[in-house]
C-alpha cells in the first residue's frame, strides 16, 4: 500500500495538546498525518558525537516516525545558521539579520543529503513524499539523484522574498534550481507566488502556464498557493474541555470591568513584539481615559534560543514591558502582562474565547495559525475582535479583520480602540464571515488539495521523464 512521507527539519510528540510554541508546521503536520497514515521523518532534536545517525524509527498510533540525530557541526551550521541566521531572516525580509555564511550553505546541503538517504533506504514505489519547510529546499534534488522517482511535493510555510532581497543570497540561482526536484511546490499565498513568478520570469526568462506549470532546467514543476489552516472543529471541541473552562475563567476573574487584548507569540523578530508593545503604550498615552479599562496579555513562547537576535529581543521585550508597567501601571491595575511559559493548545483554546480583542501584529508571517485558531475558538454568541497585520499571510483571507500596518503605531492604537468599542452585531458579522472562511478552508482541505495535485496522474510529465 503506497505511504504518504512526510518530511520536516522538526518532529512533532504528535499526541501532544502541548505547546504552540514547536510553531504551525509541527502541529499542522501532526493533524496532517493523524488524519491519513504514514511516515514523519526528520530531526530528533539531538545532538550526536558521531555525526549525522540513522533514522530511528517508533510508531504511534498511525504513524511511523523516523527521527535522525544531528551532529553538532550540523545542529550549530544548518540549523542555528543557514536555516535560521539565512534563509529565515532573508525570507522575513530581514536582509540586515541575514547571515551569508559560506560554511552554513555546505552543511546545509550536507544534512539534505543526510536526509535524502535515510528516505532512500526505506521508500517504496508509489509512495508520495511531501517535503516541509525552507530547512529542506535541497531535499528534492538530493532524492533525484539517488534515483528516486515518485512523486515529491514541496510545501514552504514561510513566505516566498522579493526578488530584489533573494538575489542578495550566494546561492539563490542553486536554491531554485533544486526546487525543480519536485513536482509539485506549494506557497502560502498569491502574493507568495506571485514573487516567485517574478524571480523565474526576470532572472530565468520563463513562464508559467495558466495551469501554473513551469518547464525548466529539463524537468516540469507545478506551482500553486495553498493556504495552510486549521480544523475549526477541533478548536471549537477544545474550547469545550475543562482545561479550557479553567483558563477562561481565570482570565475573567477580577477583569470584569476590564477588556482582555490578547497576543500569543513566539518571540520570534518577525512577530512584530516590539512594536505591537509600542503601539499599546501609545495607545495608554493618547487615550488616558481608557487606562484601567484594558489590558494586554502577551504570550511569548521562547525559540531559537541559542540564536543571539533572539536572546536580545527576548532581553528586549522583558525591559519593556516592565517600562510600561512603571508609567502606566496602578494598584489595582497591570496595563501588560507578559508569559513566557507555553501553554498547552487546550488552555490556549480557553484564553482565546476569554479574550475580547487577539492583536496578531507580524512583520511578515507566512501564515500566522494564531489568527485562525482565535477564530475558531471564539463562542458565537459573543465574539472577540481580531486585530491583524496586513502583513500575515492570513490577511489575504480573513479580510474582515480590522486591519492594521505594525509599523503604524498610531494606526494600531486607534485600531485597539476601534476593538474595545465595537458593537456586538458587527463583531457577529465580521466572525460570522471569517469562521466561514476557515470552515470552508480547513487544514483537511489544504492536505487534500495539495495531495490531489501531487497525485494527480493526469498531469504531463517532464518530456525527458516521459521517454
Ligand atoms: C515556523 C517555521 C517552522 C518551525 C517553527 C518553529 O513556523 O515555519 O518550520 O518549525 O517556526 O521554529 P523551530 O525552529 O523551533 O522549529
């Protein structure tokens, strides 16, 4: 029976309710996978003396999973550097975080080989491989040339950069290249294709096809926009868990006068903490009348910790929110509070439908499943107010939030504003279309249609692959 491969840099504990903060991928990769069976390969998350492992292999459940100790030249050069110190800051548009580190781009390449022949040692002919993320943008190629010729999709959950910024990268022209080791690459978004469009048309002289087909470098590659989701279903379930009913309570006790804005992050650059903290202390100085009426609570979930941008601006955000506490707070009053502990999806679920207003203020976000999962977990009858970046990937299709340019904090605190006040038949309303919207696109969906497309044997093969 042929599998379904699913490969990604992390590995999610796929029974775990726990903790956001292993980001949308894993958990959506562990929804993914729960629903139709096979095999999860990638990191282990440990460090190994003596080098890069072998696939050790568990099963749980439905799920096979293969998991690959790293060696800690690989862990510190692809991981902590070109993954997350290149591709990750380019790609977030951060060209001044962007580290062109020669060695990084070598162990990059290194660990897909890794990866590509620990897939090689157990895939079958039929199976279907579906790879994850910008850590494996290689992994195709290096499959190719050990000979392996199913079907291989690649979805990249982060958005796709300007050419103007890709072409800063060494190694752009060899990064799109090995994308045409796939079949099949999905984006987030239009604008996300659109700018890879833009790279092949101007740097390559090719176009796509109306059916989003391109003929390249001798093989045929199919690339679309898939946005990635939830299952609002299980969101509204967990919403109903006792977990749940005690985070919401103890959120409202003692605020019953007192609006809820709720963020929920990993302190990531690209997240925009900084300035959504700005815009919530502009917000205290320019509308004094409404200092005790509301409060922030941000939720920050550590990552990348041993990344230095990151340990700064974890350093950064702690100093701030105590400076706005200094001046704004009372007695009686805590303007923000602001966690870093994780907390499972089930007490999210109730801090979500406790809160009246969720700021989901990134810079630039692939996605951002926070804004979808706040949706989902709201209770009709009484929703709360998504404030949302223009700059999420989700932007392009919860298009009755009220929308907001991080960088703008006078427009964000009027935005804060415009939440509290806003009369309950348009908070239906603007819910009331937005849960539609992730009803309609659940991540059921996004897996089937991506998986339809990879499969689909309809489709003409690359000429050469043909003969
Ligand atoms: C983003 C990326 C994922 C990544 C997650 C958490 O969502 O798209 O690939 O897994 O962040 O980051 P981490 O480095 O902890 O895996």
């Amino acid at each position: 029976m042929p599998r379904l491969i699913v490969v990604s840099n992390r590995v999610a504990d796929i029974h775990s309710s726990n903790a956001a903060s292993s980001g949308g991928l894993a958990m959506a990769m562990a929804g993914a996978l729960k629903e139709e069976g096979g095999v999860w390969l990638g990191w282990s998350g440990e460090t190994s003396d003596d080098g890069d492992g072998p696939p050790q292999f568990s099963t749980v459940d439905n799920v096979t999973l293969a998991k690959i100790d790293l060696s800690r030249q690989h862990v510190e050069e692809y991981y902590n550097g070109y993954a997350n110190r290149t591709l990750w800051p380019l790609f977030h548009h951060r060209t001044d975080l962007t580290s062109y580190e020669q060695s990084f781009s070598e162990s990059y390449l290194d660990v897909n080989r890794t990866f590509a022949q620990a897939i090689r040692s157990f895939v079958k002919p039929g199976d279907v491989i579906w790879v994850q993320d910008y850590h494996l943008i290689p992994l195709g190629r290096e499959l190719r040339a050990l000979g392996v010729d199913n079907r291989i999709g690649f979805f990249l959950h982060i958005p796709w950069p300007a050419r103007e910024l890709f072409v800063t990268l060494p190694q752009h022209s060899d990064l799109v290249w090995s994308l045409f080791g796939y079949d099949l690459v999905g984006f987030q978004t239009e604008k996300d294709l659109m700018a890879f469009r833009d790279y092949f048309q101007t740097e390559l002289k090719t176009q796509q096809d109306d059916e989003g087909l391109i003929d390249l470098f001798g093989r045929r590659l199919l690339a679309r926009s898939y946005p990635i989701s939830i299952n609002p279903s299980e969101m509204a379930e967990l919403s109903n868990t006792e977990t749940a009913a005690n985070s919401f309570r103890r959120m409202r006790e003692g605020n019953e006068e007192c609006k809820i804005l709720l963020g929920v992050d990993r302190i990531d650059y690209s997240k925009g903490l900084p300035n959504k903290f700005a815009a919530y202390n502009r917000f205290l100085e320019r509308f004094p009348e409404r200092r005790g009426t509301a409060k922030l609570l941000q939720i920050g979930q550590p990552s990348r910790s041993l990344v230095e941008e990151y340990q700064d601006l974890g350093e950064e955000l702690m100093a701030e929110a105590g400076r706005i506490n200094g001046r704004f707070g009372r007695l009686d009053w805590t303007p923000l509070s602001y966690h870093t502990q994780s907390y499972g999806r089930d007490a999210l679920a109730g801090i979500y439908r406790a809160a009246d207003a969720c700021l989901v203020t990134p810079l630039r976000d692939g996605m951002n499943l926070v804004a979808k999962e706040f949706v989902a977990a709201q209770d009709p009858a009484d929703p709360g107010v998504l404030l949302l970046s223009r700059f999420a990937g989700a932007a392009e299709q919860l298009t009755e939030a009220v929308f907001v340019n991080p960088y703008d904090k006078e427009q964000t605190a009027e935005a804060i504003v415009q939440a509290i006040d806003m009369p309950l038949d348009e908070r239906q309303d603007r819910w009331r279309a937005m849960f539609d919207t992730i009803s309609r696109s659940s991540l059921t969906a996004w897996k089937n249609n991506f998986m339809a497309d990879l499969k689909n044997e309809d489709r003409p093969e690359t000429p050469d692959r043909a003969e």
